[in-house]
C-alpha cells in the first residue's frame, strides 16, 4: 500500500494544509487513512482517499456545493473505491445522483440519465495520482499492464558526460582518498 503525507497530499489536493487537517480530522469529512500519531506528525493518505478530496474540492469549488452534508457519501465513496483497481478508473466517470447514490460510468457514455445527476470525470484526476504515487497507467494494447513503470533518472554530468563513479573520481584525483 502506498501512501503519501500531509505535505504531498496538500499538492495533489490544492488543498492548504489547514484545509486538509480541517477536512481529515476536525470534521471528518474524509478522515486519513492513517491518523497523525501526534501533534506534528503527519498523516498517511492512500490513492483512494486523495482522490477523493480531489473530487471534494471540484464539488466545493466547481459546483459550489457544501460538503458537510455530503459525509455518508464520501465515506460510501472510499469503501466503493478500496474495491475497484486504479487501472479499473481509467475512461468512467463518477455519477452522482444525490444521497448516497453513485456510479462509476463510462466516461464517453452518451446515454441519457433518467434522473438529475452530477457527473465528474475522473482522467483528470487520475493522471495526478499517477504520478503522485507512481501508478500505472492505462496502455494501448488491451489486458496489458505496465510491469515496470517508467522512472526519471539523474541528468547527465555538467560536463556534458555521465558522472564519475567514486573509483573514476578516485583515479584521477590521486590525492582523494575512497570512501
């Protein structure tokens, strides 16, 4: 299980850090999924949950909604999503029909809605959390998930070459000893 803290999670969110300790643990709104231990340690948060204070604040900033009477939804919300894969997310969007109803649909489904509903897409979302938490994503070929995914690796030397190993920098500077 991967898990961000509190300074990583403000930057996934957009959320402040007094926002996010509001929304986690004064309120409960959607609590962290591993508490603060104490007073200046931080909280642990999975994907699931980033995700949804991701969708939390596009309800509170897109659609002006007041998230508090919303809390049985999200907690509905995080149980939902601990059983569905993140590979699962790519291309649904998230129908929210009002209480506690909801429904993962097909982003491009363009079929009428028999009801009121507020449908936010969740690619958007997605991308952020893949690489916030170096998941996968979705690839061209059907079935096929990415075994190792890619990772940044050191920029080449000033020099305009790779760096030097100790060895390499220890040979040519004979006054430096290795470690």
């Amino acid at each position: 299980m991967r898990l961000v803290t509190t300074p990583n999670a403000t930057v996934l969110t957009g959320l402040s850090t007094a926002t996010l300790r509001e929304w986690t643990s004064r309120r409960a709104l959607i609590p962290a999924d591993f508490p603060p231990k104490g007073k200046g340690s931080p909280a642990g948060f999975t994907w699931q949950t980033i995700l949804l204070l991701r969708i939390a604040v596009t309800l509170r900033d897109r659609f002006h909604l007041e998230l508090q009477p919303h809390r049985n939804l999200f907690g509905s919300l995080k149980s939902g999503l601990r059983r569905t894969s993140f590979i699962a997310l790519w291309g649904k969007a998230l129908r929210l029909q009002g209480g506690n109803d909801w429904a993962l649909i097909e982003d491009a489904d363009g079929t009428p809605l028999n009801d009121d509903a507020v449908i936010i897409r969740l690619e958007p979302h997605l991308e952020t959390l893949s690489i916030g938490f170096s998941l996968p994503r979705p690839v061209l070929s059907s079935g096929q998930l990415e075994l190792f995914p890619a990772r940044s690796i050191d920029p080449p030397h000033a020099s305009g070459g790779l760096r030097p190993t100790k060895r390499q920098a220890a040979t040519s500077n004979p006054g430096r000893r290795l470690a």
